[in-house]
C-alpha cells in the first residue's frame, strides 16, 4: 500500500490534495467507507493536506487487519480521486 507507514501502532499516511476542496471531498468519501466498516480514523487537514491514522481501538490501539482493509480502501479512493 503506497503512502502507508507502520509506526507506533498505527498505520499512517499523508494525502496531498490541489486544494482544500479536492481535500474535503476525499474526507467525505472515507468517511462513507469507514461509517460502512464501523472503523473510524484519527485524522486532520490543513489547507489541502490530510494526514490520517488507523488503529484498532478494541484490539488495544494496534494494527490489525481490520486497519489494512480501511486502508487499502483509502487508497483506492485517493487514486480514483487523483484520477
């Protein structure tokens, strides 16, 4: 998975966006997917840069399958959303 890092028991990566519109449309369509997967992420974004982090609370705030998933789909999104 491209952009993902493992670090500190999450799973990180940054998404660089043309502006804070291209930005808040890529948050709103993770959003629909994580609502979906019942798998919400710690995120932030500035201007036209999203950072987000995965861990699985229930698991102890460690990396678990349940993030790989969420991310390989995060990842899709920004691809088709850069497309």
């Amino acid at each position: 998975m491209e952009n993902w890092k493992e670090e500190d028991n999450k799973l990180k990566a940054t998404f660089g966006f043309e502006n804070f519109v291209q930005a808040f449309s890529f948050m709103t369509q993770v959003a629909i997917h994580a609502e979906k997967q019942n798998h919400h992420p710690w995120w932030s974004n500035v201007y036209s840069t999203v950072n987000i982090e995965l861990s699985t609370h229930d698991a102890g705030d460690i990396v678990t399958e349940k993030d790989h998933i969420l991310a390989k789909e995060i990842s899709k999104l920004y691809k088709n959303h850069k497309a």
